[in-house]
C-alpha cells in the first residue's frame, strides 16, 4: 500500500499566497490496474502560471503543477520501471497513472536520456517553459536577424531561454529583471547585449538609450506598465508574444497606460499564447534546446529547494522574483 | 490669381482642442504647371485620428485631412477638369497637387461614377473610412460565419459599416456607441443584433448578456477601459482589429485594466493597422462597398456641417461623438 503526500488548495488566495490557503493531506493509492504505472516524484516545478490559474481551480482539488518523477511500478510497457516521466501530476508525491494526460493538459512524456545532464531540467529548459520560450519566441515574434528583442522576466526560466535563443538568431537582446544579480549573469554569462533593473532604473530611459534604434520584438512575461513603455518604444510592424503577466498575477486590478495607442500608431502585432497549442510538435522544441546546450549554445540556472514540505516557499519565493532561473523542488 | 484659404496649426492641442489652436490664412497659389492641376473643395472630412495625429504635425503646417474637391483646371491628362479628386490636401479650399500623394499618405484617386450618390461618400463609406472598416475588419477579424462581432465607436462612419460588413458574413453583432439615438439607428435600420450604450448602461453586464457565448472578433475604436471589458469576454483565439483609441486622444496619459490577462488566457491576437498599409488594393475596398450600397447591402449616415468656416467646430463635435455616421463639412 502506497501512500501519497499532496497539497490541496484550502482557501482561495487573496493577493500574495498564503501557507494556510493549501493544505497537506495524505492519500492512500490503490493497487495499479493493467495499462497504468506508479510514479514518485523527484523534483516538482513552481511555475508562474499557478498564481493566476489558482483562482479557477475547484477548492479540495490537489494544486496544480508539473514534475519529473521516477516510475517504480508498471503494468504498461510504454512507461516502464526506471525511466523518468514528465506529467502534470500536481503538487504530490506519489501518482498513478495511465499516460493519458488530461485533455488540455501537456503531453505526458518519458524523458529522453540527457546525458549528464539532470533530469530536473525536464521541468525547465527541457520541459513546459524551454518549449514556451522556444515556440513562443520563433513561432509568435518570428524574429530575424539584425532586429532588437527585449524580454521582461528576463531572468526566469522561460526569459533567460528567450533572450539565448533571439542571440542565436543574430538578434541584438535587451533583458530587463528585477535585480543586479540576475542581470549580471544575464549580461556576462548569457551575452545579452544590454540590461536594465526595472526596479532601480528608469526602464523608459534606460531603454531609450540601449535600444535608439527601436524595438522589432517583445517577449512578455510581465505586463502592466513595463510592458506598456516597451510597446511605446516598438517600430512599426513589431511583433508581441505576450507570455504572461506575472506583473499582476496577485493584483488583478492593477491599471496601466493604455496599449491601443502604439498598437494603432505603430501597426503592431501582440498575440497571447499557450504552450499547449504547440503540444503536436512538443518533443520538437525539447530535443533542439537540447541538442543546443550539448552544443554549449544554451546555458540555464536552477534555483533548486530542498523537500516536498518546502513547495509553498518555493511557489511563493518564485513569485516574488527570488529565483535565478528555473525554480524547482527536489523532494 | 488664385487665392486659398487654409488652417495652419497655430498651438500644440492641450485635452480637447480650443479654436485659438488653429489659425486661418490665405495663400496666394501660382499658376499652373505641366502635370498639375488646380482642385477646389467641395467636401472635407474630419476625423478621430487627426487628433492624435496633430500632436506630431509641424506647427505652422497646414491642418491635415482628406478631401473631395472638382478639378477646375487642369495640365494633366490623367486629371481632367469636371472629375472629382480626392486626397489628404488639408483642411484648404483650394489645392494644386500633381497627382502624386505623399508617400505614407493614401492614395490620391479620381473618384470613380457614383450615379445618384453624393460625392461626398468619397470621403466616408467610399473613403479612407470605408476601406478602414473593409480591409481592417476582414483582413484582420478574419470573421466566419456565426461568430460573435463586438464593434465600439460603432455610431461613427468605421464602426458602422464594420458591423454591416459583419452581417454580411454571417456574424452576429453587437454595437456599442454613447446615444439611444445612434443605438436605435443601428438597431432598427442596420439590422445590428444588440446595441449598448456605454454612457449609460453597464458594458460588463450587457456585454454578457448580449454574448453569453463569448466574442470571437473585437473591432476596437476606443481602446482604453471599455476595450479591456471586451478582451475580458473574448473566447479563445479571439481576433482584436485595433482601429483607434478615441476614448484617449484627448488624454494619452489614461489607464485601463491591464490587456495581457484575457491576451494570455484566452489566447488572443490583437493587431493595430493603419489603412494605406493596402494602399494597393484600394480601389477593391471602394468599389466593393459601392456594389453593396448599389445593391441596397449597406447603408450610412452622413452628418453635413456647412461652411468652411464651420471645420473647426464639425471636428470637435466629431471628437465628442455629436455626429451620426461620417462627420463632412461642405464648403
């Protein structure tokens, strides 16, 4: 008999997250039927996302979220014991499953054999925000050589990716983060061509300077004011990938400069997405930002929390920007 | 000797343009050369962009517009006396142009045989604003039939042929305007599915009513709060023309609730366009509106001011919404 450790959402979250809104209880699993497999979790992802998609899950439900986790047991030979499977399982410890992922949901993958490389990145660069910065920068900004990019969130796992990938694409990159830190990796580590603290520079002003030329192509991962500056400062025909919006995530009723005005005056083009629109191409996306860090062309950063108890100060740290890189907990 | 009469943009507008802010003159105009001809008004139009469009004109310039205006000498065969021109000239009764528009600008044309319809059209329905509604509307929208069509500013001379363009197609449409008046107008003789007026009902609560299966296309007028209400009952992948934000030109320093919300989570592409961007397939959009006005298909409203004298006023009327259809003044 197994059981299963997992967090329910408790009370609906009130503006930042709260410990008390989720709630640890224990699950016993049943014996595994034919066609599916136990799966125990590794490391789990905190993700942006969650904060917003929070607010339309049922209460009671187990908390949303992706892992990678080890398959111990299996009555299905397309999942069997020792290989890594990639699901959104939710926040828990223990799964069993089919490998039918929920309609909507993420393919559920068996992760292909990286090497040396940690399987954790299944959850970043490797996993749901490596195939958001890839399909979602190419697809949407179709970015061409000689343009500037900028890119909000710049130092978290999906922006850092972006930033990376518009370099490789002969692009000149301006990343914009919330500390000197993230920046300077970013900048020396990265070769991001220029960036700007949004929380002790002028972003206007800083990026006047750093992008005179113009802007061809916003990843957004903010929104709000810093993205309404940015779309200020765009060229005609510039191309907006709006990622996210993690600037309101835990305010809804934040207010900004109206966006019509350089849509209209400027032509621009500023599209909404979900990875899983591009889930028929999914393994595309996850075996070229892997053959591109075999290549030493990618570089990533995980901030890694130790312990399953630790997922709600991981969550709420991510939120909050603490982050270098993806955030993951190892359990 | 013939003797113009112009406006020149005296003052930068502050909010909502003062009278003082222009300044007529006259210029005396030399005598015709090869390839020209001389153009005497009959019609001008005033329009929503030149408000925002005026805080980037050279003060001392001639106040910009389009224009329908009778050849009345002429050395150039391609524009023979007796044919009507149309082209942005400016707010000035009289013009010597050689047929060539200012590049960016739109096209100059000799307006095609309109039979027993006022020339005037040339600068509404058979215009800049009926290619605006035409092309923005359908290349942009790219509506199906029994899709859901939310259009704002949907009294004025866009918005209303948008929404007959939308019927047409097979879409059902909901208008939204600031008067009974216009709202029974587009109702009772446009055959628009739903009205609102955003002056004195509540759009939120109306808008969900009049589409509980949610908006596939927004064709935005207004941008700022209203526009945010609007993307906020989109379904997914919803398609947003962004047409103009009249609901700031007075005022650019507005705030609305922040668009990257219903952007990300319903998916949605939004795209701002200026109309001569299909500068080469303007005469399609004119004679295809022609032939559906022909056909009795659409119908337009024109508000005529008289007096050259009168532009000044016919165009903050516009601004306030005072007019019924396409605001023109005749000389």
């Amino acid at each position: 008999m197994v059981k299963a450790k997992k967090y329910i959402l408790h009370k609906r979250f009130v503006g930042e997250p709260k410990p008390s809104d989720l709630k640890l209880v224990e699950e016993e699993l049943p014996p595994l039927k034919d066609g599916e497999f136990l799966a125990e979790a590794v490391y789990l992802s905190v993700d942006p996302y969650m904060r917003p998609y929070a607010d339309v899950l049922p209460l009671g439900s187990t908390f949303i979220g992706i892992q990678v986790a080890l398959i111990t047991e299996s009555k299905n030979p397309k999942y069997p014991v020792g290989k890594y499977v990639v699901d959104a399982f939710g926040w828990r410890t223990h799964t069993i499953s089919n490998g039918v992922s929920t309609p909507g949901d993420i393919p559920v993958i068996v992760l292909p054999d990286l090497g040396d490389l940690p399987v954790s990145l299944g959850l970043g660069i490797l996993g749901m925000p490596g195939n958001t910065g890839y399909f979602g920068f190419l697809e949407i900004c179709k970015p061409k050589a000689g343009e500037t990019v900028v890119v909000t969130g710049a130092g978290g796992a999906v922006g850092s990716l972006v930033g990376q990938i518009a370099k490789l694409k002969g692009c000149k990159v301006i990343g914009i983060a919330g500390s000197d830190e993230k920046n300077k990796w970013l900048k020396e580590e990265l070769n991001f061509d220029h960036v700007i603290n949004y929380k002790t520079q002028d972003v206007e002003a800083e990026l006047k300077k750093a992008a005179s030329e113009g802007v061809d192509c916003y990843f957004d991962n903010v929104g709000g004011e810093i993205s309404t500056i940015i779309l200020n400062q765009m060229n005609f025909f510039g191309r907006v990938a709006v990622c996210g919006a993690i600037s309101g995530y835990n305010n809804r009723n934040i207010k900004a400069g109206v966006v019509q005005f350089p849509l209209v005056f400027r032509q621009l083009k500023m599209e909404g997405f979900v990875v899983r629109r591009w889930a028929d191409r999914w393994m595309e996306g996850i075996l070229q930002n892997l053959e591109w860090i075999k290549q030493g062309k990618l570089k990533y950063r995980e901030t890694v929390t130790v312990g399953f108890d630790k997922m709600f100060n991981a969550f709420v740290d991510m939120l909050r920007g603490v982050n270098q890189g993806k955030a993951v907990v190892k359990v």
